[in-house]
C-alpha cells in the first residue's frame, strides 16, 4: 500500500462509504459525540466540568467516569452482539445483510469492547470508588497516577471507536491470533487499531493494578489487619495482582505482533523461522487470569451484596479468603488449556486439563459459602440481590459446561464450537456482568445520595436473565450440531429455529438494557423522594457505609480505627457509629491536574499516528507523552489544604442529616 | 523511629512529617511492584528467546555472531555505571550536592557509552547481514536487548532531569525520593543485564 508523508496511509478511502451498515454506524457515532459536545456547550457546563471531573484526582469522581466509560462502551458491545444475532438468524442459505470481512470485524469489537473496554472499566470504576472506603482510606496511594490510567484507558476505548468513522477494525478476534493477524493475511489497518487499543489501555491497566495493590497494602486505616479486610477489597487485592502479573503478557504478545507487522520480524509469521505457538503461550499466560480478573471482584461484590440482604454474617470468610487466594495463583497453571487441539503431548494436555478442573474446587467452595450465608437468613429480594441469586444458579450450569471442555478429548470436540461460546458467555455473563450490576444497584445510594428506582430496576433484571437463558442456552445445541464459532452463514437448515431463538433472546436483553436507560432517567427525576445524605441505606456492615452519601472529598474526617472484621457493623452493635470529634483536623488533598488528561490525549495521537503509519505525528505524540511526564516532575505545588472550619462545616451538615434519620426511625 | 537508627546504606529519606515518611514508604514500594511487574516483561522476552535460538530459518547462528568480548565490555561498563551511581547515593546520603551531581554525571555518560556499544554490536551485525528480519531467532535477540537499550536511554533522561532537578530544588524530600526510585531502576538494569549475558552471550561462548 502506498503512503505519504504528511498523512501516511490515510486517504479519502479510510471513510467508511463502501457499505451502507458501515456508513450509519458511523454516522450513529459521530451524531452522538457531536450531540453531547452541543449538549454541554448549550448547558455551559465546559468549566465545570473540567473543573470537577476531566481534571479531577478524586478517587471516587475517577470511578464513576470509569463506570460511565463502561456503560457506554457495553452499548456499544451490545449492538455489535445484536447484529450479529440478526445476521445468523437469517443467514440461512443465504448472505444476510453483512460482509463476511463486516462480520468479522463486528465479533472481533464485540469481544474486544466487552472484555477490555467494558468489563476492565466497569470493575475498576467500582473498585475505585469503593476499595478506598472500605479501607477507611482517603484516598488511593497514587490519586494522579490514578487520573493517568484512567485517561490512558479512554484513549483505547477512544481508538475502537475511532475505528468505526475512519478505516476498519481488526478481524482477528479478540484474541489477535496470528499468522492470520500478521500483514500477510491482515494488510489493513485494523490489526493495527487493535494493537495500539490494547497496549494503550495496557499501561493503564497495569499502572492501577499498582496502584491498588499498594493501596490495599499500605493504606489501611490504623488497626485493620489484612484479615479484617471487606472481602471485596480481597477479591480486588487478587484481581490486582493478577494485573500486575498478566498484563505484562498482554503487552508482550501485542508488541511484538506489532514488531511482525510494522519492521517485517519474524516472531509469530509463518517463514523466517516464526512460530505462533509463542503467541499462544504468551497470550494466555495473560488470557487465562484475565478471566479471573474479571471475575475474582464481582464475587467480592456477592459477598458483600449477600450477606447484607440475608441480614447476616458472611459464612466461612476466612475459607472465602484462602479460595480467592488458590484461585488467583491457579489461574496462571491452567492456560495451556486454550489450546489443547494444537498438538502438544498428551501428558501436558492431561496436566493443563486437571489443573483446570482443580480450580473448580475453591470455585466451588465459594458457591456453598454463598448459600451457607443465605441459610436461615431473613432475605430481602431487593436487586442488588436479585442478580446475586440468579448468579449463583446460573453460574453452577456454566461451571459445569466449563468442566466438560477442561476434559481434552471431549474438548477436541467442542472446541470451537458454538458450545465454547455458550459456556463463556454462560461465565462473564453472570459471572461478571451481573455482578457489575449488582455493585452498580448496590452502591449506587453511595455515590449519589439517591436510590435506584426498584420496580425499573425488576423488569431490567427479569429481561436480562429470560434473554440471557434463550440466548445462549440455544447455543449449547448448536455446539452438539457441530455449529463452529464465528460463522456469518451457513447451510444447515436444522441450525436456523435455534439462531432465531438465540436472536429472540438477545432482544429481550435489548429491553433489558432499555429498562435500565429508563430506571436512570426515572431514578434521577425522582431523586427528591429516595435522597439519603445520611448514608447507610442497607444497614450494611462495612466502612464505606460508615460516612456521608456522597462521601466528602476527604472521605473521612477522622481515619476510623478497625478493630475487628465488618467493622462499620461492630461500631453500631456498641452504640457508637459515627466517633464525631470534638474538633477537627485541616486535611491535605492533592489538587486538580491536566496531566491525566493530557497523557491521554498525547497517547490517543501517538496510537493514531502509529496506525495510519504517520510518522512525524507519531514523534509528536511519543515527544508529547514524554514531555508531559518530565514537565510534570518539575510541579511543585500539587496539594492543597482543607481548612479545619470547612471541614466542620461539612461534618455537621452530615451530623444532622444521621441524628434526623435516626431520630425518623427511632 | 528516630533519625540516627533508621539510617541504613544507600539514600536516606529524611522526614520532617510523619505523612512524609509514610508518602515515601507508600511511593517506594509501590516502584518495588513496577519493578515486579517489568521484570515480567522481560521474563516472557527472555523465554521466547529461548524459545527462538534454533529457529534460525537458515540465517547465521548465535556462535557465527556474537562478540563475548564486546558484550564483556558492555557488562563491565554497565557495572561500573551502577557502582557510581552508588557513589552519587553516598555523596547524597552525606548532603554533598557537588559530589552527587559529579558521579551522576558520570554514571550517565557511562550509560551512554553503552548505548553506543550496543548499537555498535547492531551494526556490526546488520553488515553481516545479520537484522532482525532475518530470522526468529535474531528478531527475538535484537527485541530483547533493544528493551534493555531502550529502558537504560530512559534511565538516561530520568539522570538528566534529576541533575537538574538537583540544581532547581536542591535535595529535597521529593528529589531524594526521586533519585532513591532511580537508583532502584538503574540497579535492576543492571541486574536484568546480567540474565542477559548469562542467556544470550555465554552459551555461545560454550558451543
Ligand atoms: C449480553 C449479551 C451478549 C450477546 C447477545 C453476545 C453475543 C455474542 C455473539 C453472537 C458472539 C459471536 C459468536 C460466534 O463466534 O459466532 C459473541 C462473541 C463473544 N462475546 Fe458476546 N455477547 C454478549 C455479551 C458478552 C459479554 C458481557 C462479554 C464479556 C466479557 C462477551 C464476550 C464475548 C467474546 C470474548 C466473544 C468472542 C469474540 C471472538 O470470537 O473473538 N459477550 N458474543
Ligand atoms: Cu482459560
């Protein structure tokens, strides 16, 4: 392909008017950015929020533009899942109405968005605003290096999207597997977009998962003990590490594909001595614990959602404990289970399939906990603990599936088959994603001061969980059909009532996305009724109920001492929740910076740049990034002081608000 | 604690404030789990090389090429780079700005010069038409030298900045915490040079 200097590979022919799908989607994109910058341009709402939230090291401000980021991004997942629904459910004999290079491209954003640009944010959203609170903490070790990885993770998300106005996405999957994803067999700029996505939001990634783990280590509030740790700050402890771990192979198997492609090595090709399976080592090294790291928080999040709406203790916390810990170092032993067809020696298949089935123990271990705590418990069906329940049962089916493909002769069989595809979804789904949403509905109080709409909130739940089962469910028999993964059409007429059933079942799910756009602008509108300043809507057990809804800035005017596990619980049960002090301490915070989203910004340009093989661009960025960082190693003045009168001032408003609740329930 | 039992070898955070020296603990064992998290890295680097040696798909060999006695060279420039840069630490430790920012001077242009070393190993080996195009196994050499390289040329800025920094704020708290994670990472190199020598050079050296 011919390049330029001054644009490099980009051209006229980069703007997607060769397909009318391709064309409205990018329409749908650019329309909506433009609308929201008019928005906020007709509110004159630019200052403020530059003010309070582009610029802001505000832990808890950080989380909820991560949530926000993943509930965009999770529509946009979602509607590449719906297409191609549509497209298998009529693609019978027959092209239906996509390419084949379109459909490609749509289940390799599908999986990428969900996983990274969906699932990533949403549990660090969550973690972000929770884990610190928890800890009775002020603030995360590194409230700008915080900032930072947030914005590095918008710069991905920003590059798929991206992808959709100008030029392709990749078409190798959400796992990049070359040779297909080497220039030989992918020569466009998709690959390239994927890559640089990836290894962007990589850094970013990786510089939370440092983040927390030293928040978690080093910053909890005097007297708790590792062991008087809420059990989602274990599961976020874990999943950290994980990150710390993994993602260095993610950044590894993405840079050197790069390396394949842009400077003709030869690591992964086919010629010169390459060899893919290093990349299939490498990648799952990464992608095995990714998986966990999805996972391991949201079952933090059921063990903290279960036990307050059971109205009891958490049983077996220390056996929750040790599972979560065998599960985060099992999850490295297991990865060679992603390819046990390619060819390796039987023994090693036998060892990677029974350390896999191995992890189903501590899994399991967790699930009779769940529903040891639930035992004899007084349940509230509010529905936090709703997406709890269905988790459980719906979990245990995909468990189980999961089991029967960690055996290699049966996965020979199945191996890509639609049956993968089932029992994978059959785990995030529940797994992660209701998890998120139970963090989402349980939390939420926390963070904005109002509830969550109920009645909005049922009909979401019952839509997801009814489209959830038709559509995947389906998806198992496919698998016994022998229905491979990934196809855009197909002549089996026997495989098509199933693919409608499955198409029918993503459109319940479509409504249950819609009753949760509505629960928010109902919730919102309604807020007068459901406000509780005072901050502890669930009775819950630990820290972070132990302060206002929303929290101060400073989280705690007075770091709380822990003496023991669920700590906010024990305070009340000796009569004294809220220690009110006599006087009050001024507080340090760190100020607002641009350099996070400054280093996004470069970051975006130089992953562009390097996409569309525009080099000085490229230089400018690299130049860009690196000039950031070094300019702001020479700020000085970086914190700022909340004076003792202010901090009063806003305690005795919170005071009040406690003293009238109580005084209304008493 | 008091000031004259905590002091240990290499730099020394003073701390007029408690949350001074609690900022410092918290910043430098968050570095020690960057550290970890890039060693990584390079253990996944080092394990496709090991992966790759043979597959020289007909090109020259590790033995045909290499230069022990160059990469001895490098080591050796590389070692003494880190035993100045302990002299800086001592110079600082002992409050003598004119000292520290003599034997980091050094230590950066010992960094340098093996830089050039090692770009002069490239491009001895590219003339024998030895690239990383060549083979696997060269691609993965080069990849994972240049990783080094290119984290020692960043220990290089970071030197720079911190000399000036040095003359800008003299030694504060921020600068001492800064030069003491500096010094971390520019010992790691050196440690991570050492697997490198030991993985690439000597075994073939022994064949
Ligand atoms: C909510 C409704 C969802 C629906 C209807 C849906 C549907 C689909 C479909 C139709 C495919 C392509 C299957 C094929 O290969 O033929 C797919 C692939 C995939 N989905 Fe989903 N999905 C949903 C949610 C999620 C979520 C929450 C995740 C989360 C992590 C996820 C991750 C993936 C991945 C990783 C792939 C594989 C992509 C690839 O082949 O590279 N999906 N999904
Ligand atoms: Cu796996």
């Amino acid at each position: 392909m011919n390049s330029s200097f001054i644009l490099g590979k980009l051209t006229f022919d980069a703007l997607p008017f060769y397909s009318v799908i391709a064309a409205s989607g990018a329409a749908v994109i650019v329309l909506g950015g433009l609308s929201v910058v008019a928005l906020i341009t007709w509110l004159e709402a630019w200052g403020t929020l530059w003010r309070n939230w582009l610029t802001t090291t505000d832990h808890k401000k950080i989380g909820i533009m991560y949530v926000v980021l993943a509930l965009v991004m999770l529509l946009r997942g979602f509607v590449d899942a719906l297409m191609m629904r549509a497209q298998q459910a009529i693609a019978m004999n027959d092209p239906g109405y996509l390419t084949p290079d379109h459909f490609q491209q749509i289940f390799s954003s599908h999986g990428t968005i969900m996983v990274f640009f969906m699932g990533m944010p949403f549990l660090f959203g969550l973690m972000n605003y929770v884990v610190p609170l928890q800890l009775g903490a002020r603030d995360v070790a590194f409230p700008l290096l915080n900032a930072i990885s947030f914005w590095l993770t918008a710069a991905g998300a920003a590059l798929v999207m991206v992808s959709l106005v100008i030029g392709v996405f990749s078409t190798g999957g959400w796992t990049g597997y070359p040779p297909y994803t080497e220039l030989s067999y992918s020569p466009t700029v998709g690959v390239d977009y994927w890559i640089m996505a990836l290894l962007i939001s990589g850094v970013g990634t990786t510089l939370s998962g440092i983040n927390f783990v030293v928040t978690i280590y080093k910053l909890r509030a005097p007297g708790m003990k590792l062991m008087h740790m809420p059990l989602f700050c274990w599961t976020a402890l874990c999943a950290n590490l994980l990150v710390i771990f993994a993602v260095p192979g993610l950044t590894v198997a993405g840079g050197l594909l790069a390396l394949d492609r842009y400077l003709g090595m030869h690591f992964f090709t086919n010629d010169g001595g390459g060899n893919v399976m290093n990349y299939a080592n490498i990648f799952w090294i990464f992608g095995h614990p990714e998986v966990y790291i999805l996972i391991l928080p949201a079952f933090g999040i059921f063990s903290s959602v279960i036990p307050t709406f059971s109205q009891k203790r958490l049983f077996g916390y220390t056996v929750l404990v040790y599972a979560t810990m065998c599960i985060a170092v099992l999850s490295f032993t297991v990865w060679l289970h992603h390819f046990f067809t390619m060819g390796a020696d039987a023994n090693v298949n036998a060892f990677f399939g029974v350390m896999t089935m191995i992890i189903a123990v501590p899994t399991g271990v967790k699930v009779y906990d769940w529903i040891l705590t639930m035992f004899r418990g007084r349940l509230l069906f509010d529905t936090p603990m709703l997406w709890s329940l269905a988790f459980i049962v719906t979990f245990v089916i995909g468990g189980m599936t999961g089991v029967i493909l960690a055996i290699p002769p049966l996965d020979y069989v199945f191996h890509n088959t639609l049956f993968l595809v089932a029992h994978f979804h059959n785990m995030l789904i529940p797994g992660m994603l209701f998890g998120l949403f139970a963090g989402y509905a349980y939390w939420f109080p926390k963070a904005t001061g109002f509830r969550l709409d109920e009645k909005w909130g049922r009909r979401a739940f019952f839509f997801w969980v009814a489209g959830f089962y038709l559509a995947f469910m389906p998806l198992y028999v496919l698998g016994f059909l022998g229905m491979s993964r990934r196809m855009a059409y197909y002549d089996q007429p026997g495989w098509q009532i199933y693919l409608i059933v499955a198409a029918f079942g993503a459109f319940l799910v479509l409504c249950g996305i819609i009753s949760q756009i509505v629960q928010l602008t109902v919730s919102i509108r309604d807020r007068a009724c459901t406000t509780d300043f005072a901050g502890d809507p669930w009775n819950a057990p630990t820290l972070e109920w132990a302060t206002s809804s929303p929290p101060p800035e400073y989280n705690f005017a007075v770091q709380p001492e822990v003496h023991s596990l669920d700590a906010f619980r024990a305070a009340k049960e000796a009569g004294c929740p809220y220690p009110w002090p006599e006087r009050y301490e001024p507080i340090e915070m760190p100020r607002n910076s641009m350099t996070g989203i400054a280093l996004g910004a470069v970051s975006f340009v130089l992953g562009f740049a390097v996409v569309w093989h525009i080099w000085w661009l490229a230089a400018l960025g690299l130049l860009g990034v690196v000039g950031t960082v070094i300019a702001r190693s020479f700020a000085t003045d970086t914190t700022r002081i909340i004076s003792a009168e202010d901090v009063a001032a806003t305690e005795t408003r919170w005071k009040t608000a406690v003293l009238a609740a109580r005084g209304a329930s008493a | 604690m008091s000031d004259a039992t905590s002091r240990h070898p290499g730099i020394n955070l003073s701390h007029a404030r408690r949350e001074d020296e609690r900022h410092a603990e918290v910043t430098v064992f968050g570095f020690w789990v960057y550290l970890m998290s890039d060693a990584i890295i390079f253990a996944l680097l080092f394990a496709t090389y090991a992966a790759m040696v043979g597959r020289t798909a007909g090109g020259p060999s590790g033995p045909e090429l290499f230069d022990i006695a160059n990469a001895f060279v490098e080591t050796m420039v590389l070692l003494t780079s880190s035993f100045t840069f302990g002299l800086a630490a001592v110079s600082l430790k002992e409050g003598r700005v004119g000292a520290s920012q003599l034997w980091l001077g050094v230590t950066f242009i010992l960094g340098l010069a093996f830089l050039g070393l090692e770009l002069r190993e490239f491009a001895g080996l590219a003339a024998q038409n030895a690239t990383p195009q060549t083979s696997g196994f060269l691609s993965s050499f080069f990849v994972l030298l240049s990783t080094h390289g290119l984290h020692v040329l960043a220990g290089c800025i970071w030197i720079v900045v911190m000399m000036v920094q040095i003359v800008i704020f003299g030694l504060s708290r921020q600068v001492r915490s800064r030069l003491m994670r500096l010094s971390l990472f520019w010992h790691f190199l050196d440690l991570i040079w050492i697997v490198i020598f030991t993985i690439v050079y000597l075994p073939a050296v022994a064949s």
